[in-house]
C-alpha cells in the first residue's frame, strides 16, 4: 500500500509497516498526532486527554502493534488514567487496573494515546450528553458525529488517531462510523472481552475497532478478540487470521436485502447509496435476494426495555461511596440521592428512571419478560435468515448526520437514530458499517454488513472488495 504524505493521516497498516522498517520511531507518531490535535480538536473536540511523550515505547518489543497508538472511548478502563464515560459522577475516577482489550494491545506492543469524548455512560446517539460538552462531525461542525463512540470515530476520520476503540450496544460504533465515514465493527457477542468494560447493557455490549480501512479493522480485531477467564460471556472459539482471510473471493456469495430495512423514513440519498453498493457487490460477483426479518419492527421497544432495565441495575454501583464524586449530605440516604442527583445528566436519569419502572413489581413480566421473549424471535430471525444468504446488508442510519441541538429535545427521535442497529445487539451478530457515499450536503453514508455468528472473516472479506472498489475510504473531511 503506498503510504500518505503526513504520519497523521497513516492507516494502521502503514503505520505498522512504517515502524517496522525503522524508516519511522513510535515518537514520531505521537509527535504528528498531538501537533494534529493541537491544530484541529478544538474543532472537533474528539479527545478528554492524553498519554505524556514518556508513555511511547522506545523501542519494539516484537508485537503486530508495537509502537502504535490507539485511541479508546472512555468507558474503557486504563490503569492510571482518568476514566470517566464523560460523565460527572466518575470525576476523578482513576482505575487499578487495565481493561483485557488494553492488556492485549499493551502486549501487542501498542500504547494507549488518548481517551476519547463519548455519550455519557454511553447513552445517547449523538455524544451530545457528555459532561465534557459535544463532540463535533469533522465533516462539518455543524452537525452531530454520531454516538455514543463519537469521540472515537470523530478523531479516527479528522487523522486525529491512528485507529480506536470504541463500545456498541444498540449502535455506538456502527452509527457514528457511518456519519463520519470510517469503518466500525460489532463483533459477535462474547468474540471480544467486556473485563474493564464500563457496563451499559450487560448482555448487548461489545468492545469493537474503529479504523480508516476494512484491513486495519481486521489487523485490530485479530489483537483484542480470544478468551477471557475474567469475563463469564466471553467465547471460547479460536480466533481466526482475519487479515489472511481478506483475499479469499466473493463471487458467488449471497447477499441478503431484508425488505423491511427499506422503509419510509429513509433519506433518499441513503436509500440511493445502499442502491448503489448493491450494484457494486453483483460486479463483484456476488448476488442480492430479497430476505424478511419479521420480528424487526419491535425491535426498538424491546430494546429500550431490556438496555434500560440492565443500565438501571448496572449504574446502582455509582452512588457516591466507591467512585467518583460524593456530595456533602447529613445522612447516607441524602449522600446517595445528592451525588446521583448531582452526578447523572439528564439522559442518564431518564434511562435510569425507566429500567427501574420495567423491572418494578407488576411491570417486569408485562414488560421485561415479554421483551426477553421477543428478543428470541429476533434472534431466530437472523438464524432462519441465514440458512438462505451469507450476508445481511441494511442502512446503518436512516440518514445522515443531523444538525448539533436538532433532536436533544425530543428523546424518541434521537433513539429512532439506532433503528437500524439495535437488532444485532439483541440477536448477538457480528456487523461492520463501512462508507458508500455521500448525501446533497456532503455528509457520509454508510452501510451494514451482518454475518452469522463469529463469522467475521466473511464480512471482513465482503467490506475489503467492497472498498477496494470504491473510492470512498480514500476521501477526507477538510478540517
């Protein structure tokens, strides 16, 4: 691959072979990207804070990564630094200990460069709700960059990172990489390890990559993916070489279109784009057929049942006396509701509120059990699905970035952002969003990849032909 012209703008591939060939120190790296940050963040205001010069490794120690730097969503927990899921509340909250995600890249020879901006606790779909303040779109400020990893997919497309990580439970990666433009994976539930992983949604959560190429996801999935003694969810399947499998051939793949992806409400430069890569993919040899997932329109309602009900059990913990802030009160019971009043934003109080109301005495079989049932038919959806197609391929956003302010006052038009991502969370599958296009205003399109259970290697293969043959991982927002 022939390489950029400014350190900052390298993918992860060229820049591990770039360190590799000792034509380029680790320093220098970190040297273009803070002078990058210095020039652009307070524009973008992608980041929450960074690694000193001292924390670049010298030299290799071997690893696929050394050297690199990675940028992670701050709900993942690293030893000795702030770690805060931009919410109040967790204020000086410094973990003893690293996420598995951030020991594996430790021992692939990585470092951690910065922490990036976020929804708070990962709740919202725009990173409007962060404490810290909003992280802008790069390809125009003036819009949101997608949430609740914003942050992570804001500074991989201004070449403010290298690659990052971010955390997906109803979309956090796949949306705001498709409003940005850049490539993001869920992986298949339990593929990567959730041990540090600030929770949200126990049984939806996954740590995933997001990168300026479908390679660079493969290479960074291929360090963070494998078993985990610390996490109970996590799968035991052997972790394929996903790079080695990028190569292998589409042509006679089967690509499924699920009529009720396409709907009203989808923007028509979306609708067009989607049009478009379909077209791509059948001269690229592979076939598009029509598939149903019936069960589809109550995704939404299941979902925020069950990611509510399990935030609501999952946020209990910060309420004053192990982490993060405590407010000043006469008795512990004031202590308690003082710092959560203090601490949460309104979205997390709004949240908290109704995954308590579900799972009350005399709502939770009306409502969490039922949505637990439903949320097999979903399941199942995806497995009848995929005894037809190899591939599922849906919008990932029904449209483009929206404006900065646009739907902060109305919560069900900020939750329909996801309705197009919310059933793999569910359902458990792996998905990749990766670029297509552009709408009338310049703003990114992005498109869906779902596989079968841990069948990344197939979506990476159809994600890398795909981009191969378009020029869209190649254009860059002017910043």
């Amino acid at each position: 691959m022939a390489q950029s012209t400014e350190l900052h703008s390298f993918t992860l591939d060229e820049a591990v072979q770039a360190i590799k060939s000792k034509k380029t120190k680790p320093l220098d790296f970190y040297q273009a990207l803070r002078k990058r940050v210095d020039a652009i963040d307070s524009r973008v205001r992608a980041y929450l804070n960074f690694a000193e010069p001292a924390a670049v490794p010298q030299s290799s120690n071997g690893g696929l990564l050394s050297g690199i730097p990675i940028s992670l969503k701050d709900n993942i927990s690293t030893e000795g630094w702030e770690t805060t899921c931009a919410s109040q509340i967790l204020k000086g909250y410094v973990p003893p200990y690293d996420a598995t995600v951030v020991r594996k890249l430790k021992e692939a020879g990585a470092y951690i460069f910065a922490k990036c901006n976020m929804d708070e606790f990962a709740f919202g779909s725009s990173t409007e709700t962060s404490a810290k303040g909003p992280t802008f779109n790069p390809w125009n400020t003036a819009y949101v960059p997608g949430g609740s990893s914003g942050g992570s997919a804001a500074c991989v497309a201004a070449d403010e990172a290298i690659c990052a990580l971010g955390s997906d439970t109803g979309g956090s990666i796949r949306q705001p990489a498709s409003l940005c433009s850049v490539v993001g994976l869920k992986p298949t539930y339990g593929r990567v390890s959730r041990y540090g992983l600030v929770a949200f949604g126990s049984s939806l959560d996954q740590i995933g990559p997001i990168t300026k190429t479908v390679k660079d996801n493969a290479m960074l999935l291929g360090v963070i993916a494998g078993h985990d003694p610390r996490d109970s969810t996590s799968a035991s399947a052997p972790v394929p070489d996903y790079v080695k499998e990028l190569e292998r051939p589409i042509k006679g793949m089967k690509i499924g279109w699920p009529k009720e992806y396409f709907i009203d409400g989808i923007e028509p430069s979306v609708r067009h784009a989607l049009q478009e890569a379909a077209e791509v993919f059948k001269s690229l040899g592979a076939s598009i057929q029509e598939i149903s997932l019936p069960h589809t329109s109550y995704a939404i309602a299941v979902y925020y049942v069950v990611a509510t009900a399990e935030a609501s059990s999952n946020l209990a913990m910060f309420d004053g006396v192990r982490f993060g802030i405590r407010a000043k009160a006469e008795t512990l019971r004031d202590v308690y509701l003082e710092t959560r009043d203090l601490g949460f934003g309104r979205e997390a109080k709004r949240r908290i509120l109704m995954g308590t109301f579900v799972l009350s005495s005399g709502y939770y079989d009306a409502y969490y059990r039922r949505a637990q049932k439903v949320r097999t038919l979903i399941k199942d959806d995806f497995v009848q699905a995929f005894k037809q197609v190899d591939l599922i391929m849906t919008p990932t956003s029904p449209t483009t970035a929206f404006k900065l302010g646009e739907k902060m006052e109305d919560p069900i038009q900020m939750y329909l952002s996801d309705i197009f991502t919310i059933s793999m969370n569910l359902a458990g599958a792996p998905v990749i969003s990766i670029p297509c296009g552009f709408d009338p205003k310049g703003l990114p399109i992005g498109f869906q990849l779902v596989g079968n259970y841990f069948d990344e290697p197939k979506i990476f293969r159809a994600a890398h032909y795909f981009e191969q043959a378009t020029p869209f991982h190649k254009m860059k927002p002017k910043i």
